[in-house]
C-alpha cells in the first residue's frame, strides 16, 4: 500500500514538473517580443553555460550590457552545439547576435499578473549568434516555432 501511495505521488510531482515546464516553454512569445529584431555586436565579457538557460553577458563598445538569454547548457550539448560553442565563445571574443528584444514587465504580467519582478530592457533571445571573425555561427531552425506577427 506505501509502495502504490510513494509511486503516485512521485507519478503527481513528475506531471507537475514536466506540466510547468511545458507552460515556461510555450509562454514565450508573452516574454519575448517575436515580432521585433535586433542585433548587437560587442564582446563576450562572461557565459554561464547552465540550465534551463545559457547567459552570454556582451558589452559593446560603448559599454553597454546586454544579456543574452539562450538555450540550456543540456539541449546545446544534446544538439552538438556546447563544445564548439564553448570554444568559440572565450571572454573577449567580438560577436553579433540577432534575437528578440524581452517585453516590459508591465506587457509580460498582462498574461501572468502574478509575475514578481522587473526586466532587464537589454535582454535577448537570440535567433542568430556568430564570431564576426567568421570562424563559428550558429541560427535556429528556419521556422523557430513562434506565431506568426500580426499584419504577416
């Protein structure tokens, strides 16, 4: 009888992670603005090559910051990616990334009122990556998965 109650119960928390995992990933058109693109060409000042989210920190030449918010360090390493990223991306490597600008607190919590804190405005996540010494580059499928804009 402990035996069925322990295995329902570990049955319950596997649904209910899997379930909020599933709920972060399809949520991200409400934290990430598709329809906007920009591009940013600096330095790598630090990764954090970490789950559920690689951190690329890279300073322009003016100084400015911006945080790149892109795949986790076990789907990079599943897909082939995290070593040769790795290697291509040491503290001080001059790069570009082309993504998709993060919203305002204030249009994320119009889906999630609940949502706790501000945002980084320079935060992005990226369709495209690349070394601007042409060595190494990497893009997200074609298709990305995102809805289409309005007005496309």
């Amino acid at each position: 009888m402990k035996r069925n109650i322990a295995l329902c119960l570990g049955l319950a928390l596997w649904i209910s992670a899997a379930a909020s995992s599933a709920l972060a990933h399809h949520s991200h058109p409400y934290f990430y603005d598709s329809c906007k693109s920009v591009t940013v060409e600096g330095r790598v000042n630090s990764v954090q090559w970490k789950d559920p989210h690689t951190l690329i920190e890279v300073k322009l030449d003016d100084g400015t910051a911006y945080s790149v918010d892109w795949a986790g360090l076990s789907a990079l390493t599943r897909d082939g990616i995290a070593g040769p990223a790795q290697a291509a991306l040491p503290f001080g490597a001059r790069i570009a990334v082309t993504g998709n600008p993060i919203r305002t607190a204030a249009q994320i919590r119009e889906h999630f009122p609940d949502f706790p804190s501000e945002v980084n405005s320079k935060t992005i996540d990226p369709m495209r990556i690349r070394r601007l010494d042409g060595s190494w580059s990497w893009s997200m499928r074609a298709d990305g998965g995102m809805p289409p804009c309005p007005g496309k």
